[in-house]
C-alpha cells in the first residue's frame, strides 16, 4: 500500500440508494455538485430495489449502460448499499475495475468508517478527486468469500447478539447510529448464547456458549463498536472476534464500544485465511453480513480471505491516524 496514489478520476457513477437511512436528495444533488466540479464526466444510478445496485455497476463495467467504464464509483447509501455495489465491482467481468468510494447515508456507515474514520465525507471525496497530494490513497482490500452462498463480504460478518440488533432495529423510532445503538441494547439485555465452535485455518479458536462471533476486515460495526480493533485493510487475512462465556450478553455493547472486551476471560480473537463459524445444536444461526441480516438455514458458515480483491478509496495513513486520535468516544 502506498500512502498517495498517483491515479486520477476522470469519469464517476454515482449510485444513490433513495431509501437508505440518512439519505436525502439534498446529499445527491451536493454529491453530483462535487463530483462534476473535478471530473471530467458523472452520471448516476438511484436504486430502484434490492439486487439493482450491483447490476448497475456491472453493466457500468461492461459498458452495457451506453459508456464507457468509470474509473470510480460512489456509493451514496449504508452498508446494505455498498455491499451491493461491491457484488457489481466483484462480479466477473472485463478487465475495467473501478475504484470503490463511499458517501456514508445509512444507519451504521461502519464501512465508511472503516476507510476514512470520522473525516466529513465532502474532505474525503474532494481528497480522492483533487488527486496526488490530497491525502487519498487506492488499495486493494481484502474480502471474504463465504462459501455457503457465494457471497463475497465488505465491512464483516457476525453471528449472534450483532445480527439479532438488526432485527430489533425493526421496530426501532430513531435513524442513523443512534437507532443501530438502541437496537444494540435491547437485544444484548434479551440475548441467549448459542452453542457455538469457531475454527481458525483448521485449529480451534473456541468452543462453548457464544454471544457473538465477528469475522471481517472492518474494526467497527454498527459505527460505533470496535471489534475487531486489530484488523487491517490488506494483510491478506480475516480477523475473527469472539465472545462466549463467561462475559454476560448486556456488558457487550459498553466493552465493544471502548475496545474493553479484548483479553477478558471468555473473549478470543484469531487471525486466519479461513474462518469456519458454526451452531452445534442443530438449530440455524442468527447471522448478518454488511450490515444485511441473513434469512436463517445455516448452522455453519465458511469464511475464505480474497487477498486485495476490491479497489477502494481510504485515507492516507496519516490521515486516518490523525482523525482517529480526534474521534468521539
């Protein structure tokens, strides 16, 4: 990875999800504004539906839309949107392979968080358009391919008490991290450990009740909670966090937030190319990934590493470290 990119945007396609969580057609129009005042051609998507995303950003690659290939696309929606415009960008294809970047409009927004931290997102997207020098730097990010449905993962994947704050969120009157925090809470104080058995590259990580088990690149999900504070962009290797007994489901949210959770008796975190997740009692796992709760029917998920697979728009090292140290708490 370098710390600035040499390459230049010249071309964007927005995809706009109208629907996600913090989103407005104001944010659009100043996305579009920013965009066609330094590139030299930009267009956009606006989402009609789940699976629309993704096949507008593959036909963006083919060239079937009626242009040529972008060389970014900007994800303007939550974690649910950039993971469908990662299918698109992932998907099997031409050699044209557009560099991701993400305007955060969803609930979470942990994988904008994940790449540019707390920084506003008109600083992030004007770094990577005003090219060399801007504190903006492409690389290729590691995914997780799980083999049980051929998904290919962003931010992460989680059993347990993180998936089951999606359900609840449901029926939660409140947007943005707020609503994911609340949710957080309220499934933490009702949650039940499952039987659970986590295996890192073949060996076991652990065995035994389990309130969660996160596996993934991103550090934070739902925004706020870290983790996996130990994960990296581009090491070619899934990071894996779990948490059993004898930690109580309701301590969950306050220690993941703070990064507490990590050395406590019961927490275990491994670092492997294939993570292997699974229920023991016969019964389907509760689990999410991108933020996207997953019907049930899997008692057993296999997560592969796809070493540098997606190309993505981050930060400059010194950058991120910087709005790190200035984050809220």
């Amino acid at each position: 990875m370098t710390e600035e990119s040499e390459a230049l945007v010249r071309s964007v396609l927005v995809v706009a999800n109208p629907t996600a969580g913090t989103t407005s057609d104001r944010l659009t129009a100043d996305v579009l504004a920013l965009c066609a005042a330094r590139a030299a051609e930009v267009r956009i998507h606006r989402t009609t539906g789940p699976g629309d995303a993704a096949a507008a950003v593959t036909a963006a690659r083919w060239g079937t839309d009626g242009h040529t290939a972008p060389d970014m696309v900007v994800a303007v929606g939550g974690d649910g949107t950039v993971h469908e415009v990662v299918d698109g960008l992932t998907a099997p294809g031409p050699a044209a392979r557009p560099a991701l970047a993400i305007v955060p409009a969803g609930t979470g927004n942990s994988g904008y968080k994940m790449l540019w931290s707390e920084r506003p997102w008109q600083e992030a997207l004007s770094a990577v358009l005003d090219g060399p020098g801007h504190g903006a730097r492409l690389c290729g990010l590691d995914l997780a391919h799980l083999a049980e449905t051929g998904a290919k993962v962003f931010l992460g994947a989680c059993s347990g008490v993180i998936a089951d704050a999606l359900r609840v969120a449901r029926s939660v009157p409140l947007s943005g991290r707020d609503r994911y925090t609340r949710a957080f809470a309220d499934a933490a104080d009702a949650f039940t450990p499952y039987p659970g058995r986590v295996t890192v590259d073949g060996a076991l990580l652990y065995e035994g009740p389990t309130v969660l088990a996160n596996v993934g690149g991103g550090r934070f999900r739902g925004g706020r909670y870290q983790v996996l504070p130990h994960s990296k962009l581009d090491d070619g290797l899934l990071d894996v966090c779990v948490i059993g007994s004898p930690v109580s489901p309701r301590e969950v949210p306050e220690l993941t937030r703070h990064a507490a959770h990590l050395g406590l008796p019961g927490v275990h975190y491994g670092r492997g190319r294939r993570i292997v997740v699974e229920r023991l009692d016969g019964a389907p796992l509760c689990f999410e990934h991108d933020g996207n709760l997953q019907p049930p029917g899997l008692a057993r998920l296999t997560f592969d590493v796809l070493p540098g697979a997606l190309p993505v728009w981050a930060a400059g090292t010194a950058v991120l470290a910087d709005a790190s140290a200035r984050e809220p708490a």
